[in-house]
C-alpha cells in the first residue's frame, strides 16, 4: 500500500492560517494589514480605553541629555547619535512631566463609566517616546507603545505598559491607530519621523478626515524654525488659517492647558488644572473616541 507521507508534507497541505509561507506572501499583503488593524483594535476596547493623548518626538532625546545610548532602555536607530545637552535633558524631563499631568488628571488612572480616556501612547521606542511612556509609570497609570518593526534592531521601551505594547510592519497602519482614539497630540522635537507624524495628522484635520483635535508643538522656537508657515502661506500653498490648527507651548502645564483650552474632555470629578488656566472639567460620554 502506497503511503501519502509526500502528500502529508507538501506546503499545500498546510492549513492556510498556520502556513507562515502563504500569509507573508505578497498575495497577502491585504489580510496582513487587516490583522494589524484588528489585533490592537480588540486589545484597546477589551482594555476599555477610548482615548489617547498621542506624544511624538525625537528617539535621541536621552535622560539628562546623556550622550551615552545606552542609557536609553530601547536602542537606537543604526548609526543615531543622541543629541545631549541641557535643552535635550530638558526635552526628555518635560516630557516625562507631562505624560504624568496628563495621566493624573486627563482620566487614565481612574475609568470613567469603565472607560479609561486621554491613555498616553507614543511609538513605543526610546528618546522622547521613552520619557512620556515613563512618566505615565511613574503615576501608576497605563501607556500604550505602537512600535514599529524596521529592518534594524528595534525594540520597545521599558515603561509602556507590557499589554499595550504593540508591534507593527506597516507605518501606514501604525499611524491609524494613533489617530482612531487621538483626543489630543503633542510633538517634541524630532526629526523625520516626527515631521511625518506630525503632517500626516495635520492633513487629517486639515481635510476633514480626522474630526478636529488640539495639536500641540513643544518648544516653540524649535517648531517656529523648522516649519515657516509664512513660507507657505506666502506660496499659497496653504491658507491663512492652517496655522491655526497648531498651538505651541513651552512647558509642560501649559501644554496641558492647551488643550484644555481646545476643548479636551475630561471625566467630571478630576482636577483639570493645579492653578493653571484650565476651563471647568468636561464630561466625557461613553461613545467618545470611536471612530
């Protein structure tokens, strides 16, 4: 009798979801996208998280405006020099400083009708991404990391939160999920990676496809230099009330009353502000943050 042992181990045998050749093949590309949606979309609502404050900036920014990298707790990108000095220490410090604002008093530690809102979530690696992961930790509160998987060594920082560190391949995708729950934006300064952060979210809103969030750039004189909106104004290339759509502040509080002041909500019974120039606490409903 004649055995089926070729048959048994042919690569067409598999079944289709436990075959690793067929689901990375190109035929496949659109299911993979599919499942980088769908896999953290259900660990965020099963986390019942509706909202985030999204944090980019530079993966260089080290603490204390080291220049040693390894100080930081995911490694940089290949051939990235930490940029050190006091103005970077003080980047990665307020950094940290805000996320803490944002996770005491923005509705990430204490749910609100069993949903917890204004959750910070970075890109999950080091720098900047690092301290505002960090800052959440430091109050005990949860963060999410959407890091990226690059044809170099990467990996996540220590300080997200473990169950909400996701890994992507797709940008295109990864950028999605830091827009769906978006109830605000702050941008440190970064480079390329921040920049096309940064514009991709300004687009959004700038064409309505994504409803209208604060968008904060810290560090003003940073942001002033390396974006001249007058530039592209006088070029027609954008209109007169794009520049609008970007606040700028140069500390912690008051980015956080930034977007206060823009109309970020949240749950009734927290302190918005400790003296700041914060308005009187928002409600937040239980549909908010869907997309």
């Amino acid at each position: 009798m004649a055995d089926n042992d070729l048959q048994m181990e042919s690569p067409s045998y598999r079944l289709s979801a436990l075959d690793p050749d067929f689901l990375l093949g190109d035929s496949m590309r659109g299911v993979r996208f599919l499942l980088e949606y769908a896999k953290p979309e259900e660990v965020l609502r099963e986390k019942r998280i509706r909202s985030t404050i999204v944090v980019f900036g530079s993966a260089r920014i080290l603490p204390g405006g080291s220049a040693d990298p390894d100080v930081a707790t995911a490694p940089l990108p290949p051939e990235a020099e930490p940029v050190p000095g006091a103005r970077s220490a003080r980047w990665y410090s307020e950094a940290r400083r805000f996320a803490r604002i944002v996770s005491e008093r923005g509705g990430a530690l204490t749910p609100a009708d069993g949903y917890r809102d204004n959750v910070i979530a970075t890109g999950g690696g080091p720098g900047i991404m690092e301290a505002a992961n960090r800052g959440a930790a430091d109050v005990g509160a949860p963060s999410i990391g959407f890091n990226i998987q690059l044809p170099h060594e990467q990996g996540p920082n220590a300080y997200s939160t473990p169950d909400l560190t996701f890994q992507f391949h797709y940008f295109a995708m990864r950028k999605m999920h830091f827009a769906m729950r978006a109830a605000g934006l702050v941008a440190f300064p970064g480079g390329f990676g921040t920049l096309d952060e940064l514009f991709e979210v300004l687009a959004l809103v700038q064409t309505g496809k994504m409803r209208r969030v604060p968008i904060v750039c810290f560090d003003s004189h940073y942001w002033k230099e390396v974006i001249n909106m007058q530039a592209l104004i006088g070029a027609g290339m954008i209109s007169e009330f794009d520049p609008g759509l970007l606040d700028f502040a140069d500390d912690a509080e008051e980015a956080w009353n930034i977007l206060i002041d823009r109309g970020l909500r949240v749950p009734a019974d927290l302190p918005v502000a400790a003296g700041g120039r914060g308005e009187p606490p928002r409600t937040v409903r239980a549909d908010d943050g869907s997309p």
